[in-house]
C-alpha cells in the first residue's frame, strides 16, 4: 500500500501542489518576473550596444583603411612626381652640359683651326721669304761669275740700254 500511494496522487496531494504552484507563480510574476524582464531587455540593450559599437569600430577601421590607403597613394604619387621632377631636372643638366660642352669643344676646334691657318700662312711667308734670299744669291752667284770681268759688265750695259731704247721709241 504503501508503494501504491506514491504511485496515486490524492486529490489534496494536487489541490496543494496547485495552490502552492499558484501562489509561487503568482509571488514570481508580482516580485520577480519584471526584474528578470527587466534584466533581460537591458542585457539585450547592451547586447545590441555593443554590437552596434562593433560595427561603428569596424566601420571606422574600414575608413581608417581606406583613409590609410589614401594617404599612401597620395604618398605614392608625391614620391613619383618627385622622382619624374628629379629625372627632368637631371635630363635637363645633362642636356646643358652637353651643350656646353660642344660649345667648348667647337670652340676650341676653331681656335685651333684658326692656329693652323695662321701657322700654315706664317710658314708660307716664311718660305717665300727664303725662296726670295735663295734666288738673289743664285742671281748674285750667277752674275759674278758672269760679270766678273769688265768687259763682260759693259757688253752687259750696251745691251739693256740697247733694248731700253727699242722700247721708249
């Protein structure tokens, strides 16, 4: 029997057990439901915050990227600029020297062509000159040998002033 009323609830058995449930139920939804409730929303709150937060960080470290990357091509293309101002400016000294350089060189090609033509007129005139000493004393040489005797200076003198009459007249 006495297994057997464990088994089989009586009727006052469940009268309390619902009467207490009730009461229980009723203390919980009074006292305690609107607090839990009220942690649970604000939990949820915080919850949703903190997300919200999450994905205002992420957004701004989306935009700090981006920014990021910005700046690096920004950066990117100051330093390329650069490089192409440097190797213009460097093309443009190279070109001048170059020029310069040219000037220079054409400069003292004529001058030294200028030398030359001055040295070949100077060893022109030089030889003339010696060419002229050369053959006064041929002449000089010949007429001596010629001329040495008086008789030969006086057939020498009828002779041009022969021919200097033929032609005056």
């Amino acid at each position: 029997m006495l297994l057997a009323s464990l088994v089989e609830p009586a009727f006052g058995l469940i009268f309390w057990m619902t009467l207490s449930f009730g009461i229980g139920f009723f203390l919980l939804a009074k006292f305690a439901w609107k607090p839990i409730l009220k942690a649970l929303h604000e939990r949820e709150r915080s919850i949703e915050d903190a997300i919200g937060e999450a994905k205002k960080a992420r957004e701004e470290v989306a935009a700090m990227k981006a920014g990021n990357e910005e700046l690096l091509q920004q950066a990117r293309n100051e330093r390329d600029g650069m490089l192409k101002e440097a190797r213009e400016i460097r093309d443009k000294e190279i070109a001048q020297a170059k020029e310069r350089a040219k000037a220079e060189a054409d400069a003292l090609l004529a001058r030294a062509r200028e030398d030359i033509r001055n040295e070949k007129n100077a060893a022109l005139a030089e030889m003339k000159n010696q060419m002229g000493i050369l053959s006064i004393q041929v002449a000089e040489r010949i007429l001596k040998e010629k001329l040495g005797d008086q008789a030969a200076q006086d057939a020498l003198l009828q002779k041009v002033l022969k021919e200097s009459d033929l032609h005056l007249q």
